[in-house]
C-alpha cells in the first residue's frame, strides 16, 4: 500500500490569529509610526474583513477619535478612544471594495485622513433588497443578521450598506456581552446538521479572548446571567435524544456550574408539536433568565411551548402554550386566557421576558395547531411577534400585543427568527425564515434545495415604535436571528494578548458494534474524494459515498478499535435552524471525531460495504 | 438462531416464544449495519432467541401484515403477538435491553 487519502492540519483559529496579532505588534514596535505615519492593517484577525487597526504613537497621552467617513454625512462612524501614548485602534464599519476615508484626531490635535481600501466581500454575502428606516433612527447602530443558510453573519446600516461582516460560519445568534465583547457560536462544527463545538467571546474586529468548548456542544442560544457566568443551550450528544439540555458554565475556567435536562420535568413525546421526532422532541431554540422571578424560560419548538423552570431547584413553574392534548397531571402548569383577542403561539422562537415579568417570542406558527387534522399549510399560515401578560397566581395569560399576522404568508417563517424587547410599545420583529416555491410558500427546508432555482427565501427584520414600523430591512436569504447593536461601545474595544481556550470537548460517540473485517491494505479510493483535516483536539473526515452504503471509520492501535458508524441514508430533519453545513451534494458525509478519551496513535481506516480500506494517515491523541 | 426467510418460510416460526423480526433492504445502510449487530446479538444468545432477517423488497405480504413502513424495522413478537418495534439503525444495548424486557417475562 501507497499513498494517503488527502490530509491537512488546521492550527485553531485563536492561534492564527496570535501570529497575525504578534506580527503586526512586532512590526509596530520596531516602526517609529506616528499621526503623521500611522501603521495600518485591514482584518489583522482574519475573520472581520470590513474592520481595520491603525496604531501610533503620540510624545503625550491624548485621546483620539476615529471616524469612518461614510458614502453620505450619515453613515459617518465615529468613536473616540481614550487617553493613551500608544494608540492601538480598532477601525469599524468600513465600507467593502471601497477607498474608505479614515480621520484620525487627537484631542484638541491633528488631524490626518487616510484611506483604507479594503476587497470586496465574497459573492455567497447576504444581498439587501431593500432598508427602510431614517438614520436619525438607527443612529451608530447596525441590524446584525447571522446565518441560517451558507451566507454569513453581516451588519447593515441605514442605508442597508454592509458595515460589518465576519467570513467563517459563527451561527446561531449575536449577543453583546455587558464587558461588550460579542458572544457566537466558534466556526467548528462536531455534529450535523448545526452543533457547534462551543462558543467565542470576541471583540467586533474578530479578536478572540476566550474560546468555551462544551462536552455537548452548542446550539441556538446563550445568555449572560448577571453574575457573569453564562447559560448555553447543549445537548448529551452519546444519548438517543438532542436539543434538551441547558448548563451554566463558569466564564472565568468554562467549566460546568449546572445542568438543566429537560427530560427532568417533561417526558419526551408528550405535547408535540407538527415537526416533533423522537430524536428531537422538545427543540429548546432560546433560554432567558428572569432575576426578579430567579427562574429561566425556555423555547421548546417541539412541544410548542415555553416552559419556566426555578433556576436553583429546577422544579416546572409553569407553560405558555396550547394545553390540547397534554397529559392531565401537566395540566395545572398552563394558563387560562383572558380577553380577546388571543392565539396560542405553535412552533415559537426566542422566549424574552419583559422588566415587568411578560413574555414574549416569535410565534412562527408552523401548522397553527396540535390537532393533525387542523395543520395549517404554509401558504395559508402566517407569523408575529406576540406578548402576553401571565398573572401566575391566577394562571391566566393575556395577549397585550401582536404584529405580524396582517402580512400573512409573505412574513411566515416556519423556523429560526426572533423578537427583541427595548422599551414599552418598541420592538424587533425578525421573521428570517421565509421561503418560496414557485412563487409559494414552501412546505419543505430551502437548506435541503440550495441551489434549485425554483427556491427563493427573504429574511424580513423590521422594528416597531408606538405600532408604527420604523424600520425594514429585507435581505435575500434565511438568517436565524436579528440584532441591533453599535460597532463601537463605551468599554475595551480592543485588547491585544493571548486568548484563552476554556472547557472541554467531549468524548465522540462510539457504535457500539465494530465490523471485525482485514483490511484489504488499499487506500480509499479516489472516487470517494475523502479527506481528514486534523486539529489539535480532534479530526473531521469528509467524503461522498452513495446512498445505502455502509460505512464505518474505525481508529486502530493494535487490539484496541473505535468504531464510528457513518449515515449515508437521505435525512428526513422536521427542524433545520441551520443550514448553513448542509451540502449541495446529499452523497456528502462529515464525521468530526474528537481526541478527548483517546490516547496514542491511531491508524485512520475506513469500512466501505464488504472492504476495509486504509486512509495512510495516524492520528495523534496525546501520550499514551 | 440468525436466518433470512422467506414469506413461506416464516410460518414454521409463527408462535414461536419469542422471535426478533428485522425487515432490511439490500440498498440501506443502516440495514446493514444492522446485519453486524445482529450477528453480535446472536452470538450472545444463541439458540435461545430466534432472529429472522425479512427482505423488504421481496417479502411484501409480511411487510403488509406487519405494517412496515420503513427499513430497517425490528419487531419483537412474543408468542406471534408483537410486544416491541424499533425503526432505524439501533444499537446493540437498546435491542438487548428489549429482548431482556420480554426474556424474562417467559
């Protein structure tokens, strides 16, 4: 036997970007950089192409101001600095494929214009069909979108400009940190179709500080709890069921301060919803934690129902939702409605308790029933955003808004999307699900149709004041959430120094049987166009098989095996937040095998129907 | 005991105990993947539990009878009545733990 199937090493992001931020650093301390002859460099992190760092030194302590000039007065993006000698300063909100005007001035000071030219963004960029709002309204802030299909996660102006885009697969939502760093998801993904290894806490100009791994993962949404720490949405990837499991994990070590298992205080199976499966039966899309109340919410798409638990002894407090067809004993946990006029929610996102204790979320609608005979189609269906008031003394609930369900199918999303609470009467409304055929709403995932021209999705995020809608941004594409956040905030914008990797992977599920067969000592052959990309604590194998073939990666050192069973059967997912993995190709297949459990080197083979074949590459788990 | 019968062949077991029916497709995966599983199983308990294997594609009046939608498809029948169904790929610990279920029932 010669030769290997094609191999890479992937050093992490955090220590590229290390080097990127060493090299620049180094190269500023030997330059005698000025206002006058200030070092520039566009996405010294890699991953934030439309930001820039410009660094100086001054013979005093000044404070500086940075203003991107925009393409009218409005758009200018302007933000100043602290009193510092030397100036390392993030620029943001730099246009793309433009000769962006910079200005830099010092306190009382000069002042210095310099142009950034920075590349235009890839074709795959969210396309803005349409902005509508005042930028009196919008001010320095942007509507933040992340993925739900292969675009990436970009941020719009008033003007529906891109003034921020990040180039790697961060998913599920934006959130701002109080420090106001941004918290996403990392760009690894461990399991299909979206669990993501961890999370990132970064600055706007794509520095990371700390990257948190989880045993379990991530999915759809964290939260910061006032004390700091933070509450992740996970998930016991070696057990039969996903997406019902919430932990609290420490922001200093990462480690696991509280675990929330769904299944504690609801059984699988009961209250499903249209797009329920045994696998996937509860869906959590969101977690919100209310101080006054000490209790968390928390959005089960599956069950079309949010559920509030006591934070310190777990115990079910109660449910918002349609009670049809729950069991009698879950029955005293629901409201009663009061006044009219009132709609349960059914597949609903992102929970939000208000200061004052009401609940909202996006109400998607999906099949608007919990009666099968009553689904709704898409094409008949619509979405909102939806508050209702609860008294829990009483258990009654009161729906005290709505917006959404006057624009019909054309704001229906059957998944992803958000509503965003800033003050009474003033709301985000998200609906970035949309998805036509032919023209209709379609009933299907556009994430399993990329590509087929007869499938065009919109994302529809608008904001509501006093219920008039002040702002609309529609963009080609599906994206999971929207936020409004400013580029700039008022603490560190941008600290340099070494990132921190936090927590833990998990030990990847093994199949419980191993094919016991010799290998026929041939590598795989080509026509499977397999590959293994190998990181430093784990490995990810990509190929394409045929449908029904059976496939097994097995990790050999001597008598000790690991099995690894690979699907290549069609996948019928009722729920895909996140299509931004899915291939083109169904024939294609993704195996990430963390290193964590196993120890030594291991020979890469790979069973294919009646052959075991070598891959010619060994993987190093750390010393035996 | 592992076999693959027939429509025929599967009434001289009709009654039997307790028989573990797996309905597979030649064109699945999971099905034969499953195939590995079940001999690992068989292997454990040898003549004590019947494992009849069930062509999808060519056994359709059993597939009708026992209503099989999909494949792979693991019925548990005890003494001919169907006690447990399983569908899709499952692994060795949750099947035993089925046939342990009704094992000791006997």
């Amino acid at each position: 036997m010669a030769g290997r199937i094609s191999y890479s090493y992937q050093r992490s992001l955090i220590e590229r970007q290390q080097e990127s931020e060493d090299k620049m650093l180094k190269e500023f301390e030997a330059g005698n950089y000025t206002i006058d002859n200030p070092m520039v460099v566009v996405n010294p992190y890699l991953i934030v192409p439309l930001s820039a760092v410009v660094l100086f030194m001054t013979d005093t302590e000044t404070a500086v101001t940075v203003t991107v000039r925009g393409k009218e007065r409005y758009g200018d993006i302007r933000h100043t600095f602290p009193k510092a000698q030397k100036h390392i300063l993030p620029v943001l909100g730099l246009y793309a494929g433009y000769e962006n005007k910079v200005e830099i001035e010092l306190y009382r000071g000069k002042k210095k214009t310099i142009t950034i030219q920075t590349e235009e963004l890839d074709k795959d960029v969210p396309v803005c069909i349409s902005m509508k709002t005042s930028p009196g309204y919008l001010r320095d802030q942007m509507i933040f979108i992340s993925p739900a299909l292969n675009q990436l996660a970009t941020a719009y102006d008033y003007r529906g400009d891109i003034r921020w885009h990040i180039n790697v697969p961060t998913v599920f939502d934006i959130k701002r940190l109080r420090n106001g760093n941004l918290l996403m998801s990392t760009e690894r993904l461990i399991e299909m179709p979206y669990y993501m290894s961890g999370l990132y806490e970064m600055s706007m100009t794509g520095k990371i500080y700390r990257e948190y791994s989880l045993p379990g993962g991530t999915h759809h949404d964290d939260f910061e709890m006032p004390d700091g720490s933070l509450l992740v949405l996970t998930e016991d990837l070696r057990s039969d069921t996903v997406e019902d499991m919430c932990v609290l994990i420490d922001r200093e070590s990462g480690e696991i301060l509280k675990t929330w298992d769904f299944k504690d205080v609801l059984t699988p199976g009961e209250g499903r919803s249209g797009s329920a499966t045994s696998k996937d039966w509860f869906h959590n899309n969101a977690v919100w934690y209310d101080e006054k109340t000490n209790s968390l919410t928390f959005s089960g798409r599956h069950v079309d129902a949010m559920i509030n638990l006591d934070f310190d002894t777990g115990k079910l407090n109660w449910i918002i939702g349609d009670p049809t067809g729950w069991p009698e004993e879950k029955l005293p946990y629901f409201f009663k409605p009061v006044n009219e006029p009132f709609e349960w929610q059914y597949e609903q996102h992102a929970c939000v308790v208000t200061p004052d204790g009401d609940v909202m979320c996006f109400d998607n609608g999906h099949y608007r029933s919990k009666i099968k005979e009553h689904y709704l189609k898409n094409k008949d269906n619509y979405s909102r955003g939806v508050r209702y008031h609860i008294n829990t003394d009483e258990m009654t609930i009161e729906q005290v808004w709505q917006y959404g369900k006057e624009r019909g199918a054309d704001f229906f999303s059957q998944y992803i999307s958000n509503v965003e609470y800033y003050g009474e009467g003033h709301y985000m409304v998200h609906s970035g699900g949309i998805q036509y055929y032919k023209g209709e709403a379609y009933e299907g995932f556009a994430a399993n149709m990329q590509g087929d021209p007869d499938i065009s999705t919109r994302s529809v995020t608008l904001e509501v004041l006093n219920d008039e809608v002040v702002l609309e941004l529609v963009v080609e594409g599906n994206y999971y959430r929207g936020e409004k956040l400013s580029l700039y905030h008022d603490m560190c914008n941008l600290k340099t120094g070494p990132a921190k990797r936090l927590g833990h992977m998990g030990v990847t599920k093994e199949f419980d049987t191993i094919i016991e067969m010799d290998s026929c000592y041939q590598v795989l052959p080509d026509r499977y166009a397999a590959s293994i990309k190998e990181e430093d604590d784990r490995f990810t194998f990509k190929a394409t098989f045929e449908k029904g073939q059976l496939v097994m990666l097995t990790l050999e050192k001597g008598e000790e095996k690991h099995g690894y069973y690979i699907s290549t059967s069609a996948n019928q997912l009722t729920a895909l937040c996140c299509g931004t993995f899915v291939s083109k190709d169904d024939r294609d297949v993704t195996l990430s095998v963390n290193k964590a459990g196993l120890r030594g080197l291991y020979a890469i083979k790979v069973i294919v129907d009646d052959e075991k074949y070598e891959t010619g590459i060994t993987v190093d788990c750390g010393r035996p | 005991m592992l076999k693959e019968i027939t429509e025929k062949e599967y009434e001289q077991y009709r009654g039997s105990s307790l028989v573990l029916a797996d309905f597979f497709s030649s064109t699945c995966g999971p099905c034969k993947m499953l195939s590995y599983v079940l001999k690992d199983i068989e292997a454990q308990y040898g003549d004590s539990l019947i494992i009849l294997k069930v062509d999808f594609d060519e056994n359709k009046e059993l597939v009708e009878e026992f209503q099989v939608t999909a494949y792979p498809t693991l019925i548990l029948l005890k003494e001919g009545k169907e006690v447990e169904r399983m569908q899709g790929l499952a692994a060795k610990p949750a099947i035993i733990k089925m046939i342990e279920k009704y094992k000791e029932e006997k």
